[in-house]
C-alpha cells in the first residue's frame, strides 16, 4: 500500500507572509488501480481561469503554475492519467475539485450531502459561491455516499470499496457535505481530514479557525493527542510537509 502525497495548487497569503501552503492531493495504490483524492485546480482552470480563480489571484500570491494540474502531477510520479478511474472528493470547492474534466473516464466518489449542495443552486452559506457548475458539464458518473452508522474511532465512517481499508469521515461544516478520508497504513493510519482543519498552524485564531473550516478542528486536534498512531492531515500544508511526506506506507 502506497499512498503519494502531493501539492496540487500552491496559494500564498499575502498577509502574513510567512504562510506559505500547498493543497494536498492523494494517489492511493488501491486493488482498483490508483485512486486520486481531491485535484486541485484543473487544466482549464489555468487556461480560462474563473471568477473565483481570479479573485484568489488577487487576494493571494499564488504562482499559478500549470505544472501543478494533478493531471500533471500523476503523470510526473509515472502513471498514465486513463488509469486513474476512481477520484475521491472531500468537497467540491473549487480549489478541490476543478480538475475532475481532466479525467473524464473516472467516477467521481462523495458524500450524498455535497453532491446536493453544489448541484441545487441554492446557496445557503457564503461557501457554496466556491462551488463552479462547469465541472461537471461533463457528465461524470458520481458515486454518492449516506452516512452510516459505522464508526472509525469515535466518527461515524462510510467504507469506500477499495483495498487498503478505506473510509469517507463526515466532517460537515466547511461545507456541506465535507468529508476527510481514514485510509489504513502499514503501522496505523492516515487522516486526511481536508479543509475541517488546520492541524499545524498554531497562528491563527480558533474563532477564525472555526468560522472557516467550521467545527471540527479542536475535536480533531484533541483526537490527534491521543492517537499517536494517526497521521492526521489537512488539505492546505505547509510546502515542506510535501517534501517530508511524499510517500506513506
Ligand atoms: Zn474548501
């Protein structure tokens, strides 16, 4: 079991500085051939970018690199992007979910909840103006998922059909619909716990913390204390987080 971490959409706060991030992105060694998590920003995004794309160009230093398209990314660590037939998404924000044109041959697996939020055109919440129709003017074959009452730990957990064991975490609150991803590893397991947390960042105030990402972030940091077997994660790291954790066995 392999899982490949990498930046997927590099976004630098102008203020402070110092807060450099790069988006997470995942390819999963799975019994069903590589599954991709979340994509970043998409080819199509760099070519006609959209008014949200534009609007974080102005409010961020972002390098805008198409060179960091997961389409791109797979290809660097030696798959062929048709391999890749399933993609997982946390969310559908733009910065998640904008490169999933990029492999129309894929099934797209989320929760039920988020799929509903970006498609009823309704918006309920100043997030859902992160949510771009055009998408999935593809047509995709999405694979929606209910909450169960499976539990990972204390969560309530959706298994996902693939080996290694594999679970959506619902984590509502940054939107809809948010899901992390409990994947087991050789010796415990990987939280990916997307945009509900800000695991390392010790700078930013919790009210801020919570008004963003919504509630899960001190329940995640307390879990994260007493599970030491549990490498938790979120989408939005620290660049030298990609370097020191590009591969987890
Ligand atoms: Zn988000």
């Amino acid at each position: 079991m392999t899982v490949h971490v990498f930046n997927c959409f590099t976004c630098n706060a102008r203020w402070p500085s110092k807060l450099k991030t790069g988006m997470a992105c995942l390819l999963v060694d799975t019994n069903q051939g590589p599954v991709l998590v979340d994509t970043g920003l998409g080819r199509d995004e760099y070519l006609r970018p959209t008014w949200m794309t534009q609007l974080f160009r102005i409010v961020t230093t972002m390098p805008f690199d198409a060179n960091e398209a997961a389409i791109n990314r797979v290809k660097q660590l030696g798959y062929r992007p048709e391999d890749i037939r399933n993609i997982v998404l946390t969310h559908m924000h733009f910065d998640h979910c904008s490169g999933i044109p990029d492999f129309p041959w894929a099934k797209i697996h989320l929760h039920r909840r988020e799929f509903d939020a970006f498609t009823d055109h309704k918006i309920l919440h100043w997030d859902e103006f992160a949510y771009i129709p055009r998408y999935i003017t593809h047509q995709p074959e999405f694979v929606l998922y209910d909450t169960t009452d499976t539990k990972w730990y204390e969560f309530d957990a959706i298994p996902l059909p693939f080996e290694p064991e594999m679970y959506l975490i619902p984590l509502h609150g940054h939107s809809r619909g948010h899901c992390g991803l409990a994947i087991r590893t050789s010796d415990g397991w990987f939280l990916h716990a997307g945009d509900s947390s800000a695991v390392y960042n010790d700078e930013t105030p919790a009210w801020l913390i919570k008004l963003v990402l919504g509630p899960y972030d001190p329940i995640l940091r307390e879990f994260a204390k007493n599970h030491p077997e549990v490498l938790i994660t979120n989408s939005h790291m620290y660049p030298d987080f990609f370097v020191q954790h590009a591969k987890i066995v």
